[in-house]
C-alpha cells in the first residue's frame, strides 16, 4: 500500500473562488485519515485532486514519495467510492465488480476474472445478487457494489467520499464497523471524506479537520475532541453543540482570573445540573426546554440570556423555569482568545 | 361544482375526443366507403352514392398486385433507412464533438439549428435552385474536382433529372434539414450522462473507447431509439420538401408515398383507388405506430437523469436484516 | 475524452466542425443572396453568381406586388402579400384551437389520468398518419359541408394535426408541477377547477408559451393540406411559392427566393426563442434537455 | 379545537395495502406524532385525514362527526406537504394569502391576518419575496403560516423538518413546539426520525407497512416496546437481542444462555405465554450493557467506536455481537476480553415471533446471573 504527501496544494476555481489553500498532508502508510468539515471547506476537491479528477492549481501531491500531477487517474492505482455510489445502473452487479478488470489491459483469463470477482462479492455480502441490474438494488447494495467495484483492482489508496450518508441509521453503523474491519484486514491506506463528526471520530486514526479551504487541526480523534486547536474544531465536534460562553459569566473557572477577551468552551457532557445554592455551582441559570433523548436529556438553560446546554441522566427532570446551578470540572474548560479564536 | 375529479377530468379531454373523432372516425369511414368503388368527384354522382360504382376488392387488389403501389413504398423505405441512418451518424458525431465545453458552443449550436427551422416546402426549393445542372453544386464540384485535383473534367450531374439519382437528391434534402434534430436530442442525451459515473470508470482505468462501449451507448439507447422512431415516422410521411424539388419526377424516379398518393387522387383523378391505397398505408402505418409507441411512453415517464439515478425499488426494511446477529457473527 | 495530443486532435475536430458548418450553411446562404440578386443573376448558363454584383430590392418589390416594371417575362401573378396574410391567419387561428383543446386535455390526462392510459397513445397515431392518407376522405367532407377554401376549414385541420403536440408537450409540463401544489389549493378551498387555473396553470407559464410557438411553427410551415384544402381566396403563402415554382416558364429565383426567406423568418425567430423546448417539443416531451 | 378518530381505517393502491385497519384516537390540542420507516404508510394516513385519499373501509371522525365523504376544503384541516407544496409564482404575502381569498375573507382582514402569522413566525421582512428566493428554514416557516393562517381546527405535518439540515432541525424542532403550544392546536406530525418523534410529541403510534404497532407516550415506547421493531426503531444504536431459552421450575421461569442465565421474578403472567423449553429473546439497549470489573458475563471487544461523549462497544458475547454504550474514559484494548453486567431493571423479553412478554422498565423483575 502506499502512502500520500500533500505539499502546499492550492486550488482555485475560475470565479477566484479558492476551494483549498496551501494544504500540507501526510497521509502515513495503511493509516485511515479522515478529512472532516462543514460543507463547501475544500474537502471532496482535495479528494478529487487525490484521485487526478481536478488538476491542483499549484503545490504537488505525492504517492510514495513519488509525484503524479502528470499521471491520469485511469493509471493512479485509486480506489475512489462516490457518495451518490455512481455505480453503473444499466449493468449488472456482476459486470459493475468485473468492470475494473475487464478495462485494465492486465492478462487475465475470463475464469481468473470470474474468480476475482466471486470472492469480492462474498467479502462484501453481495454473492446472492450478482446477476441483478445494479439500478434496481437498495441503496444499501448499492453501496456494497461501489466499494466491491473499487476493492476488485486492489488499489494502492483507497479515497471514500461520504460513502454511508444516504444509508440509513443502522445500517450506516453497521456499514461503518465493516469498512473498518477490512481497513484493519488489508492495511489499506484509506482517505475518508465526510461532513459527519461521529463517522470521522469513530472510524478514523487521524483526522485533518477542514474549514473554508484551510486545515484547522490535524490529529487523532482524541486531539481533536479533548485539546481543539481553536474554537471552529471546538465547536464542530461533539454529538451536542458546546457551550461558548464569555469568561466573565463565571470568573471561576477562567484561569487566573483573565476574563476580558477570553471565551469558556465547555462541553454539555462537562456539565452537571445541582441545586441553585450549591457551593460547587460556578454559574446559575433558569431551565428552558428539556429534549429527553430516551438514554440522556438534553436541557437548555439560560445564565442571563446566554444559552446553556447541559446533558443529564433521564433520572432527575428538572421542570420548565426551574432556578438550577451548573458545576462543572474545571479541567475540562477549554479557553479561547477572542480575537484569534486559537485555544490558549 | 367542479369538485369530482372523475367529473372534471372528463370534461376537459371531450373537446380533445371530439377533434379526434373530427380527423380519424369520420373521414375514416369515408375513405373505407369510397375505396370499395371507382367513384371520382367529376362522376355527376355526389360521394354517398359512390355505391353505384361498387368494384368491391377491386382498388385494394390492384394496388397489392400492381407494380407502382410497391415501388413507391420502396422508395419511400429507401429515402427514410438512408436519411435516418446518415442523420444519425452526423448527428451523434456532431455532438460528441461539441460535448466539451469550449468557446464558440453554444453559437455554432444555433448555427446548426437553422435548417431545421426552414420551412419544408422552401427547402425544396432552395435545393431545387441548388441542384439545377448549371447550379451552384455542380459549379462547387468542378471547382474542387476539376480545378484543383483536376480528376475529372467539368461536372454537370441532373440531380434532379437523372432518374436514378433524383430519390437521393430528395434524401439529402431531408438529411439537411433534420440533422440538427437528431444532433439537438443527441447532444441533450449526452450532456444528461452521469459524470460521476463517466468519472468513476475513468478511475477504474477506462479509455475513451470503454466509455463510449460500455457506458455512453447503452445508457443512450432510449434516446437514440426515440430519436430514430420519430425521424423516421416522419420522413415516412415526406411531401412538402421533395414535391417543391421534383415532384415526384423525373417520372415517379423520386415519387415518394405521399407524393404517389397526391397524383393519383390530383392528377390521375382515381379517387376510388387512392383511398384504398390510403387505407393500405394507414393500416401499415399504425402497426409501426404500435410497436414505435413504446420507448417513447417509457423514456416521457423516465427522463435521462432519472433513468441513471433509479430510486431502488425494493428498499428492504435495512433493520431485521442488517441487525440479525447471525449475519454479524462470522 | 481523448488523452492523446491535443492540438493535433483540436486541429482535426475543428476541421470537420468547419466543413459541417459550410455545408449547413451555405444553402441559407444562396437562399438569403438569390434574394438580392437583380434578374440577369439568377441563373445564367454557364456561371454561377457567387454573390450579388449589385444588391437590389426589386425581388421585394415584386413580391408585394409594388414592382414599376412589370417587365418581368412571366405571366403569372407575383404579388405574394395576401398569400402571407392568409399564412398567418391560418396558422395562428389553427394554433389556438390546437392550444385551447390540448391544454385541457394534457390536464386530464397528466393530473386525473382521464380517457384511460391509451388515450395519449390514440392522439400520438394522430401524429404519426401522414396527411395525405385523411385528405381525400377529408375533402370530400369539406366539400359536403362547404369548408373547402375557408379559413375555418384550414384553422380546423391545422389544430387538429398539432394538437397531439399541445396534449404531449403540455402532459410534460404539468408532470414538472408537484401533484401536492393542486392538492394544496384544494385543501385551501379551490374546486379542481379552481385549482388547475388559480394554482397549476401559473406554473407552466412558460410551457404555454413554448409550446404555443412550437404549434404555430408547425402550422405555418404546413403545404401539403393547404395545397390540398386551401383555394383562391385562403391560399397560404407555401402554396403560392409552389405556384410561383410549377407555373413560371424561365425560374422566377429572385421573387421565389424573396418569399421563401420571408416565410423562413418567423420559425428562425420563434424556433430560436425557444430553443430550449424543442428537443422537448419534437420528441413529443419524451426528451427533456 | 378537534379531537380525531380513524375507525379500522384501510386504504388500498392496487395491489399494495398502505393502510389496513387503522384505528386511533387523537386528543384535541395533543402533539401526535407517527413513526415508522419510508412507506409504511404514514403521509397515507395524514392524506386520508385531510380527504385527499378515501379509505376503502374504515371512517374519520372529528370531534365525533364523520368527515370520511366531506371535500378536503371543508374540513377545516391544514397540512404541509413534505415537500412543502408553495405557489412558486406568487410571493410569500399571496401565498399566505391564499386560503383566506378562497375563503372570501374581507381585504383588510387578510391583511391583518397575514402579518399577525407572519410575525408569530418572523417572517415579516420575507412578505414581498418569491418562495425561490429563500432558504430552507425560510421556506419551512411560510409552509407552516400558509397552514395556520386559516386557524384550522387540526393540523397536519408530513416530515416538516426532513428537508433542514442538522443544525436548523434542531431549532425548528424547539420552536414547532413552542407554537403548538401556543395556538393550543391539534398537530399530527409524521416523520422517520426517532429521535424527533420522542423529543417534541405528547404520544407516538408507531406504524409499519400499514399496520400500527403501537400507540403510547414516548417513555413507554422506549421502556415498554410492544414487540422487537418498536424497540429497534427507537433508540440509538438500536436495542441487541440476545437468544435464550426459557425453563419453568415450578412458578419461577429462568432464561438460560450458555454463558449466563436470567431468573424472572413473579412469572404468574407469562405461564400460558411460554412453553417450557421455548426459544425466545432477550432485548437490552447498549446503554443498559456494563462493562465491570467484578466477574460477569465474558465478552470479547470486537471493536470500538468512540463518539466523543460517549464510546459505542461491539462486544462479542458467545458468537454474537452486542453493542455497549461506555464511559469514553474506559480504555479498551480490542481483542481484549472484559465482564459485562446487565443491568436487570432495564431488561425485556420478547417472544420468538419478536411480540413483547415482559419489559422491566425499572422495575427489578430480572436477576441475571453468571455460573
């Protein structure tokens, strides 16, 4: 398998739209980074100047240490799966999986293809339905048939393009659990683009979070959940939206006391719910809404008319207008400088 | 008032049922009525009593076993197998070529629109100009031929006299001005093509020739049926372009159906007879109508794009199914 | 598509794009010169005009019947304009039959699949006769019910031959507009008719207008049931071109060519206008671009 | 204000059954929500509700008088389509204005009408504009004003939010109950997210392939699932099912699984239900799985999905894999054996045919136990 270096890839669009600026990335052998981001953040271009799609307008990517600008994608060796599948509707699934085979000028004998093709089926649980049209299948199938397609010419790098958005809940963590277990089985090098947090925190070793075309952050998914470069990842990442709040609403728990120009960045999970007169409440609010969410309760607080989202054990609900106390683990406040966004 | 749908939906197809019964019942009856007899207009008889020259079969044996009924079906076949098949070529070229965006598109796209727009009858006579001996075409050609690659001496072919080239002087006139037709519903096939699917085979390692083979022309072939059916249903019917070129001569060299049809009602005056011929054809016409109809009904329910991106018909309740522990435990 | 050198394969498409575009061209091109050229260069044996040595309007002039000399060798009547008039009445009268009938009708049959799924397959065979095999029945029904050489007798045959267009192309347009837009008028309280014009109708505005155009190309570029149906006093300008044509001794190129341009003219407008639908158009909705 | 009532209401297209004999009681002023997966027949029965589709058999009562044969326009029963159905060629005033000119309400009074929805829903600047000039939310709300201008007695949402991404969804959602408690108004939502289902209604039916499953509040949905599709489609990850089989000693039932087994406390009520030696299965949810460090149940960990909050754990128990919900703090090594307890008050059992015995739902009626 090989492995990818990105040095200062800049693209720009006719319009003067820059889709990606300066991005420098190392994507280590078999490792399965993710590129995570709102969007519209240059996520999917940077996918498709990975995979020779779209010409980079300067900087150069390398694929073991070698550059491929001149190379077409046909001759990359890429594995690239769709997020709209783009299998091929009109043929079956048998001739979708066998396509890569059969245009690569490869010698094979039709009964080698046929064998090739038979064991990718059964890896990815399509060997019941190879002689159906592929335009016909669920969308489940649909998507075991674009990585069988792709997984058939053995790729040295394998690019996915929020390949399980359109599947459904179950089936997407379902999807998500396999595609990580054939990652771990081949040592595939694996680049995987989504917009989805969850997907890139679970399924990732590293993860480049990107926004408006420019690499935020770039590290491993508890990096980027516990030590956030700055208040965009901070603020991106975690099931309920953290809480930015300025320091000053609860001088104790910003550091030596510096308020001005500071903002607390605390996740919902970090806080707890207590009575209003508790010595361990460092702000207190009034309960707004409660969202019971069946396994936790989401409650929305106001601290003088600033929002406060706290997650609480379905046990204890507190009612509407309720004045509460919000105590919090003070190693687990993030700050943020107000004018840079950056984590001090 | 205007509330039941049944009722309403009714109401507004029986002016439409009307016009139809207007132009295929009733003069329907007649044509079958009047081809049972030899009845013409200057009989001194008034058509309903056009029984008075009954010859039975006599009109539809006449034509089945004559010669000039199927000459001028052949003809008629020849014109509309060879103008269909080079629009077709020149079209499908043409809009692969201009597939790629490129400067000058969408103009040189009008320019090849303008023949279509012409009306029929004046370009049978723009080519009628065209194709005189002495004309512009025969000028071209001894100046190419006989000027620069001096092969032959000064050309003076008849197009339009010489029997056995007048049917093709007709063809290229339809091949002229229907190109753009089937260049315009060919061009808006490809250009509705999936790029991503394009782009994925490009991935896979195809060429531009396992493109076209294995994606661009079965993905096209609704279009192309469609385009073909209806190009030749009306080239089946050509009148207006090759009567105004020859009519039909020199002799009936370039007679097609219709041009056929015309003089034996307008000139022979066989009324009788032509309305059983006319029969003959309408019978024939609705069987290629059947079978014609059928890609055309499915392509107006399912354009390009949706027939690329199908809605999976049977999505499978994921859940049972995914979640059933055996199928995890491996 | 193709990864082999460039410019050598540009070089080659351009090449073929220009010749297909001489080719396509240059016989709007004789048309539109032959109608400037003055008499001695229509047709001379031996040399063709390329172009007009001097550029003259008198084509035009003999067309609408304002020629001073009428020196012209031919005895045959070349003032065209009532022909045009004619032209324009009978197409435009058989376009707004074809519009009022085919509209409705789409309707029902797109939103209530009224007349059963066959009935838009009975009103496309409609399309698909040729003229000819109902003109003789139909002149002798013209005649009986003394329609030959009136314009209701034209405006009737032209809407009814166009309106399988109307019913197919419209169908299309209203398939384009949710059901749940007319559903939602009805909840509001609209009776389906009020629904179709209140809610419907101002969504296909500009189908309405394309296929009008459409239809209205169709009957102007009509000869054959003119020829046939038309007479002395409703004879449509394509008919009186093919008078010009088979009557003239010597060939009447210039005023033939002047009419023929002024009768190309209204489709080249209204087929540009709405170049968008006529894929959609021609291939009776079945093709969207 | 209406209460509604479907009466074995059943609805057919051809061959296909989209509804078969539905019969619910909607509340009057209730938030009613209708759950279940694409085509199970929910915008069907929101359709017949509203009169756009007659049932083949059944009827639809509202506040007792049968409506099943009155003309949609005089039901006085707004719904919002999901693809929200606005006139694209009038602007968003005449789209609101709408039902009340075919109303033939008065000029002014319209005019009163529409500012005071268009400012319950701050759409007041969005008056003049064209419904394609706006954006989701936008559009979402003047569907919504279009719906309520007429102060319909009921109203109906077919997936309102499907169309919004997360973030707005998460806002809309707050204030769609904001608004229904304030217009005091009977809403029917459907839609096929769980997680909006339990978080805005009053009470959820859950329908599937036509055929309701169950009706009940959302905390008896998720505690109490009728049978095993209730409890997968609420809750994520969804509920793991693990197979047992039952053994009657006398009047206590225990649940035996080669690597633990489970004693049901009074099971008087599951004699006639469970033949002795009965294969049947056990639902716990990941969030009720514990991983411990006294002995339990032995599990290996298959893999791990860290989520942030909280860790989602595929454990493999006996060839089977369960999915936990874990502290994200916990390390855990894959590959790696670790002890589960089930926590016995949060335990259901369900029948071979997947019909619900008994859910514990915080009661102790379970006593797992390792041998």
């Amino acid at each position: 398998m090989a492995k990818i270096r990105i040095d200062s890839l800049t693209k720009e669009f006719p319009g003067g739209v820059v889709a990606v600026k300066e991005l420098d990335l190392d994507v280590p052998h078999g490792s399965f980074v993710a590129l995570l981001g709102p969007s519209g953040c240059g996520k999917t271009t940077t996918m498709n100047m990975i995979s020779g799609l779209e010409q980079q307008t300067s900087g150069e990517i390398f694929f073991d240490d070698e550059p491929i600008t001149r190379v077409p994608p046909g001759r990359r060796n890429v594995g690239f799966v769709f997020q709209n599948y783009a299998i091929f509707t009109h043929m079956t699934v048998y001739n979708n999986i066998a396509f890569g085979l059969k245009v690569r000028k490869e010698g094979r004998s039709k009964a080698d293809r046929h064998a090739e093709v038979q064991r990718i089926a059964e890896i990815v649980g399509l060997s019941g339905s190879l002689d159906r049209k592929a335009g016909r299948l669920s969308v489940n199938d649909m998507q075991k048939v674009a990585l069988g397609r792709s997984m058939i010419v053995k790729p040295a790098i394998f690019l996915l393009d929020e390949p399980f958005s359109n599947l459904d809940a179950a089936f997407r963590a379902y999807m998500r659990t396999e595609l990580k277990r054939i990652q771990h089985e081949m040592g595939q090098t694996m680049v995987y683009v989504t917009h989805d947090q969850v997907e890139a925190m679970s399924m990732a070793d590293r993860i480049a979070v990107m926004n408006l075309g420019e690499l935020q952050q770039y590290g491993s998914p508890d990096e980027i959940y516990n030590r956030p470069a700055n208040r965009f990842v901070a603020g991106f990442v975690g099931s309920t939206q953290m809480n930015f709040l300025p320091a000053a609403l609860a001088p104790s728990l910003a550091a030596e006391g510096l308020t001005n120009g500071v903002t607390l960045g605390i996740r919902p999970e970090a806080l707890e719910l207590v009575p209003p007169d508790d010595p361990r409440a460092h702000l207190r609010a009034t309960v707004g809404l409660v969202e019971p969410l069946g396994a936790k309760d989401v409650v929305h607080l106001d601290a003088d008319d600033q929002p406060v989202r706290v997650v609480s054990a379905p046990g204890r609900r507190p009612h509407v207008g309720d004045a509460v106390g919000i105590a919090c683990d003070p190693g687990r406040v993030l700050r943020f400088d107000d004018e840079t966004d950056m984590a001090i | 008032m205007g509330r039941s749908e049944a009722a309403v939906g009714q109401a507004v197809i029986t002016p439409g049922q009307l016009l139809l019964l207007f132009v295929i019942a009733f003069p329907a009856v007649v044509a079958i009525y009047i081809s049972f007899t030899g009845w013409t207009p200057d009989s001194g008889e008034p058509w309903y009593d056009a029984y008075k020259f009954w010859l039975w079969f006599g009109n539809y044996w006449e034509a089945l076993s004559g010669s000039p009924f199927w000459a001028a079906i052949w003809r008629t076949v020849v014109v509309t197998v060879l103008a269909v098949g080079f629009e077709f070529l020149i079209g499908f070229g043409l809009a692969l070529l201009l597939l790629k965006q490129f400067r000058g598109r969408s103009l040189l796209t009008v320019v090849f629109l303008l023949p279509m727009m012409v009306v029929p009858a004046v370009a049978g006579f723009i080519f009628y100009m065209l194709f005189q001996t002495d004309g512009p075409v025969n000028a071209a050609l001894t100046f190419l031929l006989d000027d620069i690659l001096n092969l032959t001496g000064p050309i003076h072919v008849g197009w339009l006299t010489n029997p056995s080239i007048a049917l093709y002087s007709v063809t290229v006139v339809d091949i002229w001005q229907w190109t753009p037709l089937m260049f315009l519903i060919l061009l808006s096939g490809l250009v509705a093509l999936p790029d991503d699917q394009m782009n994925a085979a490009r991935i896979l390692g195809a060429s531009w020739f396992h493109q076209l083979r294995y994606l661009v022309l079965p993905m096209m072939k609704p279009i192309i049926l469609i385009a073909v059916i209806i190009r030749a249903m009306e080239t089946l019917k050509l009148f207006d372009s090759a009567w105004l070129l020859t009519q039909g001569g020199p002799g009936d060299a370039s007679s097609t159906m219709s041009i056929y049809l015309y003089r034996t009602t307008f000139i022979d005056a066989r009324w009788g007879y032509a309305s059983a011929v006319a029969i003959l054809v309408l019978i024939m016409v609705s069987i290629l109508a059947m079978r014609a109809i059928r890609p055309i009904e499915a392509a107006s329910q399912e354009t390009i794009e949706e027939l690329a991106t199908a809605e999976p018909k049977d999505a499978e309740i994921p859940i049972e199914q995914a979640l059933d522990a055996e199928a995890l435990s491996r | 598509m193709t990864e082999g050198r460039p410019w050598l394969t540009f070089l080659g498409k351009a090449l073929v794009i220009l010749t297909l575009g001489v080719l396509f061209l240059f016989p709007l091109y004789w048309i539109l010169t032959m109608a400037f050229k003055p008499q001695d260069e229509w047709s001379p044996v031996g040399h063709v005009y390329w172009k007009p040595s001097q550029w003259t309007l008198d084509n035009f002039r003999q067309i609408f019947g304002t020629a001073k000399n009428t020196g012209f060798f031919t005895a045959a009547p070349t003032d065209a304009t009532s022909s045009i008039l004619h032209s324009v009445v009978a197409a435009t009268g058989g376009t707004i039959l074809a519009m009022l009938v085919g509209v409705f009708a789409a309707y029902g049959i797109a939103r209530y699949r009224a007349g059963g799924s066959f009935l838009p397959f009975q009103i496309l065979q409609l399309r698909m006769f040729p003229p000819i095999a109902i003109v003789i029945p139909l002149l002798i029904m013209y005649s009986y019910l003394h329609l030959v050489d009136t314009f209701w007798g034209l405006i009737l045959i032209y809407g009814a031959v166009t309106f399988p267009f109307v019913v197919w192309l419209m169908r299309s347009f209203f398939q384009e507009v949710p059901r749940e837009i007319s559903e939602a008028a009805i909840v509001d309280g609209c009776s389906q008719w009020g629904a179709f014009f209140k809610a419907v109708l101002p969504q296909v505005r500009g189908g309405l207008a394309a296929t009008a155009l459409f239809v209205f190309i169709l009957n102007w570029s009509d000869f054959l049931l003119a020829l046939v149906l038309s007479g002395s006093n409703t004879e449509t300008a394509p008919v009186f071109l093919n008078g010009l044509q088979s009557a003239g001794a010597g060939q009447e190129y210039g005023p033939q060519a002047a009419l023929g341009l002024i009768l190309i003219i209204p489709p080249a407008v209204f087929g540009l206008a709405i170049q968008r639908y006529l894929v959609r158009g021609l291939t009776f909705g079945a093709i969207k671009q | 204000m209406a209460s509604i009532r479907l009466e074995n209401v059943t609805k057919r297209f051809g061959a296909v059954t989209a509804l078969s004999g539905v019969t619910v009681e909607i509340n009057d002023g209730e938030f009613f929500a209708v759950l279940g997966h694409p085509g199970a027949g929910k915008t069907t029965l929101l359709r017949t509700i509203v009169g756009l589709e007659r049932p083949e058999e059944g009827d639809v009562y509202v506040d007792g008088e049968r409506i099943t044969d009155v003309y949609p326009g005089d039901r006085d029963i707004a719904i919002m389509f999901q693809n929200l159905a606005l006139y694209p060629d009038k602007s968003v005033y005449d789209n609101l204005a709408f039902p009340l000119k075919q109303a033939k309400v008065a000029k002014q009074e319209i005019d009163r009408r529409v500012n005071e929805v268009a400012g319950t829903l701050h759409i007041e600047r969005l008056l003049k504009r064209k419904p394609g000039k706006l954006s989701g939310g936008e559009r979402q709300r003047v569907a919504l004003g279009r719906a309520i201008v007429r102060d319909p007695r009921a109203l109906l949402l077919d997936e309102p939010l499907s169309a919004l991404d997360a973030l707005l969804r998460l806002e809309m959602r707050a204030e769609l109950k904001r608004l229904q408690r304030e217009l005091g108004r009977t809403v029917v939502y459907v839609t096929h997210d769980q997680v909006e289902a339990m978080s805005m209604s009053d009470r959820i039916a859950v329908l599937r392939e036509g055929a309701l499953q169950q009706i009940d509040v959302p905390e008896n949905i998720y505690n109490r699932p009728a049978n095993r599709f209730v409890a997968i489609v609420v809750g994520s990850p969804p509920m793991n099912f693990v197979p047992v089989r039952a053994h009657w000693a006398g009047a206590s039932l225990e649940l035996r699984h080669d690597l633990f087994s489970t004693t049901v406390a009074d099971a008087a009520s599951l004699q006639g239900l469970l033949a002795d030696g009965a294969a049947c299965q056990l639902g716990v949810r990941p969030e009720d799985v514990h991983v411990t460090a006294e002995p339990g149940i032995p599990a290996s960990v298959y893999v791990t999905e860290p989520l942030g909050g909280e860790t989602v754990v595929d454990l493999d128990v006996g060839g089977r894999l369960v999915k936990a919900l874990v502290d994200p703090r916990l390390e855990l090594v894959e590959g790696g054996t670790v002890q589960l307890q089930l926590d016995g008050s949060r335990l259901h059992l369900f029948d071979e045919s997947g019909g619900s015995l008994l859910s514990a739902a915080g009661d102790p009626l379970f006593a797992v136990s390792v041998p």
